[in-house]
C-alpha cells in the first residue's frame, strides 16, 4: 500500500485519509504488542523470579512471535476494514 503511494502518486490508488487510517491501525497495534511484552518481561523479573506462579517471557523467539502476529492481525484487521469502508461509501452512491 504505502509502495503504491509513494511511487505511484499520480494514480490515486490510495487517498490521504485511507493512508492515515492503515498507519493508525499498524502504529497502535505495534504500540499494544510492545507494551504487552514489556508486562511480560517485568512480570517475570518481579513477580516470577520471586517464586510466584508461571513463566511469561520464553525467550527472544517468543518476543518476536508475539510482534509478528500482533503485526498481521493489525494487517488483516486494516485490509477488512479499508475494503468494507470502500465497499459501503461505494455502495451508498
């Protein structure tokens, strides 16, 4: 999408508002998924390493998981979103 944007301006594939809302939608998902992990991460430090119930972070690879899947659903969840915007604004004319 932003590929589209940038080089292919005159095409007007993509409009301002449209290119806002995905940056929105991928900037607040990256934003949950990395305080997610940080809750995880001091969860294990001070609650875990005390003796507490249950492990939370299982290393890098877990961490890196857990953005990569926050990452594609705020993908998917953008993709549905714009198609169903577009779709109903159509729709309405």
């Amino acid at each position: 999408m932003l590929f589209a944007y940038f080089i292919y301006p005159k095409l007007q594939i993509i409009n301002h508002k449209t290119l806002i809302a995905f940056i929105l939608f991928i900037s607040f998902s990256a934003l949950i998924g990395i305080f997610w992990e940080f809750y995880e991460f001091f969860y294990d430090i001070f609650i875990s390493s005390r003796g507490f119930s249950g492990v939370m972070q299982y290393g890098a690879a877990d961490t890196i998981a857990d953005l990569l899947m926050d990452l594609s659903g705020a993908f998917v969840f953008s993709a549905i979103f714009m198609l169903s915007k577009k779709y109903f604004y159509s729709s309405q004319e």
